[in-house]
C-alpha cells in the first residue's frame, strides 16, 4: 500500500488532489468548504507530512503514489459534481 495512504487523513488526500489540479488554495477552500487559514495548514501539514518543501514536490508525490491515491482523486472529482 501506499505511504500516501497511511501518512496522509482522507481530508489531506482530497486537498492533495485538488493541489494536484492545479488549484490555489483559494480553489481548495471554496471546494472543501473551508477557509484559507484551514487550507494553508492542511497544505503545510501536506509537505510536512509527504517531505516536500512546494506545491512541485506533493504534486510530484502524488503523480507517483500507487493506485489509491489516482482513485481517491476520481471519488474526489465525483464528490464536486
């Protein structure tokens, strides 16, 4: 399984998927139905939690975690329509 899958909460794993999107944290706010000052921590906790340092970095670890994280991203995306 997937370090994604037991290091990140499901809640950082949607905000992950949006980030890989191409989403600014305004984005993630208005889809997750939070605020900014909650979506930056969850962003920080993200790199934290994944070893990055920027945006590049989690996308970069989310484009090559296994199978979970891709179909976490289609639930995610069946979850905005």
């Amino acid at each position: 399984m997937s370090a994604l899958k037991h290091c990140l909460t499901p809640h950082e794993r949607a905000v992950l998927a949006i980030i890989a999107d191409g989403r600014t944290n305004k984005d993630i706010a208005q889809r997750m139905g939070i605020g900014q000052g909650g979506t930056r921590l969850a962003v920080h906790r993200i790199y934290r939690k994944l070893g990055v340092r920027s945006r590049r970095g989690a996308i970069w670890m989310y484009f090559t975690g296994d199978a979970f994280v891709a179909s976490h991203r289609d639930a995610a995306e069946r979850g905005r329509e």
